[in-house]
C-alpha cells in the first residue's frame, strides 16, 4: 500500500519544516524506522523516520525547500503500485499569474492582484498593520511605494468600502511613519526569516498581546552560593556545576512548596503542575531554544549539572529531540554571562511565569552595621496575571531567594 510522506509537526509550535536534506534518494529501499530526510524546524534540525516500507518513489519537496505541517512532500510505494491518486492534487495544482500594475498607474486606481516570489514582502508597518487588521494577504497587493513596496493606501483600495465617506484618512503621524518607512535608505539588507526566527516572533508578539505581563525583582546575596560551588569544583574535576544548575534547583524547589506558580491559565481554569519541568533559555545563532529538564525537583544538584550540560551541548548543535524541548512549566533565562544586571523576560505561553537572571557582581553591602564587598544578583520574575498574583509571586520569589542564600538546603 502507497504511503504519503508528509511534513511532520515536530513541535507544539511548528508551522512548516524546511528540508534540510534527503538521506534517500528517488528509487532507494526503505524500511520502516529508516532515516530518510532532516528537517528544520522551529526549534531544531531533526532527523525524520519512515513509517512504512518500500521504494521512496517520489520526492515532491526538494532538500532547501519549505513545506507547510501536514504537506505531502514524497511518496513510498513498492515498485509496482499506482501512485498517480496520491500525486494528482500535488500535479493539478495551477497559480493563476495576473499581470501586475505598470507604472504610473493612478493612485485612485485599486492596485491589482498578484502572484509574487517567495520571500519578504517589502510593504509599510502601517499597510502590514491594516492588512492583518482586515484579513487580507499582503502577497496579493500590488505596491504603489517607491520601489513597488506596499502602502496603506494599496490595502485599503482592496476593501469593497475603500472609497466611501465612512473610510478614515490616514493621520498626520500615520502618514509620516508610512512616508519613512516607504523611503529606502541607503545600507540596509532584507533578510527572509528562519523557521525558528519566525516562530519566536509570532509567539513573543501572542505573548506581549494577550498575556498581561507584570514584574518582580529581587537582590540575592550570593555568596554563600558561590562558596558552595567553589567547593564542589575543588572535590571533583568531573563535575561542573554553574550558577544556573544551582538556580535551576533553587526554584524546582520553590516550585514544589509553592505550586500556583508552576501553572498555566488554560480557558476559564488555573492547570497547576505536579512536577517542575524547567525550560532553560539557550541562545543559538538563529534565535532562542528552551531544552526541558523534567522532574527537576526530584533531581540532585549533581543529576541537573550534568542534564543540563548534556542539552545545552545538544541545543547547540540542534540535535535534540523534539520531546526535549516541549512540556516545560517555566522558563528560566540567564543572561549574567553576558554581563547583564537585569532585565525583564517575555513569558513562554502557556507557562504562567519566567525567571530573568542577571550578573553576580561585587558591590560593597552594609553587614552588621559595616561595609564590606559582597557578591550580589538580581532576577527578575514575570507573571501572567491571569494565574498569579502578585503577593503569590513575591511569596515564591522570596523563597528562591532564600535558598540562594542558605545554599545548603539544595543538597541536603
């Protein structure tokens, strides 16, 4: 029986894949478990079994193409199988092509439809605006801007009321952002976005529009802290463990005594977890990528050490697997590597709250009625409203704070 290979959701955010290369070749056994092709997801590149065997017959997406969840990209079938059914709605399909506006065309006139390449299409942040606003495709308006880019005007002219009273002109400072944004200027380059760089950037902007974000920072004393991993390095040479490890089960068991924050705010109901599943933020050169270390409050100081090492590494190299970087319950985000004091992080749907870290730095601090150089941390804690509350956050960011500071309760 002929098998569809389609483009797997490898991901809980995935929206298409991008074939990094075919392992198989047209003609070449498979047999099931087989790795045939890589893919670029969202999140990383993954390695796509077959699910049946046979001949792979036909390859519909070729390696550096993109292809949306669900998309039929190749065909196993035994040799001597029909696969004409399953290639007919792939060979059928025809782009109408419609010829584009000249030059010169009036401004009253409506821009015409049109079919263009794939890739970025150059239009004004107000026309982008207004076509989400009124559900319509970009790629299908003619740009009357300098140098064919979109304008608002091109959008509206598209609407069956465009030319009524009822429209609203463009505001003076709507006008002058569309003028700005439609003037080339010199030395720039338009870059088509990844798979995963689009994918943050649809869910940071879901997130900062629909998630009512606020904010809680604390100064931790980290000295203590920073005694403790001392001495664990000074006992052993075949365990490292970082800051973030430390923090990591600092919150796991905050997480555990107070677990309305490890939640989500699912509908008309608050889903609070049982386990703490911790996302840690790992940035790659396309963009941002949260490996999960499950379980973590079950977790030694020295098994998170050494699973966070082992999918930091693997992160970086964009060979996890996709059950590695799904299923967190919080995110924390450490940026004090990169000498960052604080900073405020965007919360990872459908988590209720993500722990911003900054540098530990030396800074004199009273003690005792004396001044003397300490080694101080900020973090920062964002909430979603909707789950938490504030003196809820507060009560759990003062516990995380309290085990930094008293170190010895993470390993006892």
């Amino acid at each position: 029986m002929a098998i569809s290979v389609v483009m797997p959701r490898l991901s809980d955010t995935m929206e298409e894949g991008k074939i990094l290369r075919w392992l198989k070749k047209e003609g070449d056994r498979v047999e099931v478990g087989d790795i045939i092709a890589e893919i670029q997801t969202d999140k990383a590149d993954i390695e796509m079994e077959a699910f049946g065997s046979g001949t792979l017959r036909k390859i519909l997406i070729g390696a550096g193409e993109s292809a949306s969840v669900g998309h039929l990209i190749g065909v196993i079938a035994e040799m001597d199988e029909d696969i004409s059914t399953l290639l007919s709605p792939v060979s059928g399909l025809v782009v109408e092509s419609v010829t584009p506006a000249q030059p010169g065309t009036p401004a009253s006139t409506p821009p015409t439809l049109q079919t263009v390449a794939p890739g970025r299409i150059k239009a004004s942040p107000l026309a982008k605006r207004f076509a989400r606003e009124q559900a319509i495709d970009l790629s299908m308006v003619s740009g009357s801007g300098p140098g064919g880019r979109v304008i608002r005007r091109d959008v509206a002219a598209l609407l069956p009321s465009a030319s009524d009273a009822g429209q609203r002109a463009p505001s003076i400072a709507e006008r002058a952002v569309e003028i700005a944004s439609s003037t080339p200027s010199a030395g720039f380059e338009d870059r088509n976005l990844s798979p995963m760089r689009r994918a943050i950037a649809k869910r940071v902007a879901q997130s900062m529009a629909t998630v009512p974000h606020f904010y809680l920072t604390v100064e931790v004393a980290m000295d203590k802290a920073t005694e403790l991993r001392e001495s664990i390095q000074a006992q052993t040479s075949d365990l490292k463990v970082t800051f973030t490890d430390i923090i990591i089960k600092a919150v796991a068991i905050a997480l555990g005594r107070h677990p309305a924050v490890n939640a989500s705010f699912v509908g008309e109901q608050i889903r609070v977890y049982s386990q703490a599943n911790i996302g840690i933020a790992v940035a790659l050169e396309e963009g941002l990528i949260n490996p999960v270390l499950r379980d973590c409050g079950r977790k030694s100081l020295a098994q998170i050490a050494r699973e966070t090492k082992s999918l930091v590494e693997r992160a970086r190299a964009q060979k996890l697997r996709s059950e590695e970087y799904a299923g967190a319950t919080f995110t924390i985000s450490n940026l004090g590597m990169y000498e960052i004091e604080e900073f405020t992080a965007i919360i990872n749907p459908p988590e209720a709250a993500i722990l911003a870290i900054g540098r530990i730095q030396s800074k004199p601090v009273v003690v005792d009625g004396g001044v003397q150089i300490g080694q101080r941390m900020r973090m920062t804690l964002s909430c979603d409203h909707r789950a938490v509350d504030g003196m809820t956050g507060a009560i759990f960011l003062q516990e995380v704070k309290r085990l930094l500071e008293h170190p010895l309760d993470l390993i006892l």
